[in-house]
C-alpha cells in the first residue's frame, strides 16, 4: 500500500516537472539591440563619484560604456558641454551603478562645431 502512494507520488511529481518544461514559454530573446541616432551634449554629472554621460537634445538622457574609446576615435579629449551626434545601440540589459540614464554602446561619434 506505501509503495503504490510513493510511486504514485513520484509519477505525479515527474510529470508536474515534465508539464512545466514543455508548456513553459520560451525566453531566448533572439533579438537585435535597438538603434539610436540623436544629437546632443556630453555632460558630466556630479553623482556616484561623477560620470560623463550624454543628455540628447530630445531631453533623454544615456550612459555610454565606452564614450573615451568613441572619443580617441575623434581625436577629441573628453569634455563637459560638447555638442555630438551619435549613433548607438541600446543595451537593455545592462545593470550599473548609474542611476541617470539608458546605457548604450556609441557605433560613431561626431563633434557638432557650433
């Protein structure tokens, strides 16, 4: 009588684990990093220890990863109030200490001359 509740038991616990594997939705997440293409000024903000960051003309404002590897490529130094045009990809999934904006990933940076 206790075998035939045990393997009862274990048959249902199996196909409850089977059940949600199979049925469960899928979360490969397969998709393209979203573009972005605006202009605005680098800007440095005076939190967490200080941070460049990039406030688009738009009002949005964006965390570049890598805005020094961006500006070598310029042959520009890193500088508050630098009007930029920039074309970047988004990165969702990206966690920091920066509490100020969007992180993103710059493809091109071009100094806009005033």
């Amino acid at each position: 009588m206790h075998i035939k509740k045990i393997f009862i038991l274990i048959f249902s616990g199996l196909f409850l684990i089977a059940s949600y594997f199979l049925l469960a939705p899928q979360t490969t997440d397969t998709s393209q990093p979203a573009l972005l293409e605006f202009t605005g000024k680098i800007v440095y903000i005076q939190l967490e220890g200080g941070f460049y960051a990039i406030q688009a003309d738009n009002g949005k404002k964006y965390v570049p990863l890598n805005l020094t590897d961006a500006l070598k490529d310029t042959g520009l130094t890193l500088q508050d109030n630098l009007s930029v045009q920039v074309k970047a990809e988004k990165q969702e999934q990206m966690l920091g200490i920066h509490i100020w904006g969007e992180y993103i990933h710059i493809l091109s940076l071009t100094p806009i001359k005033n």
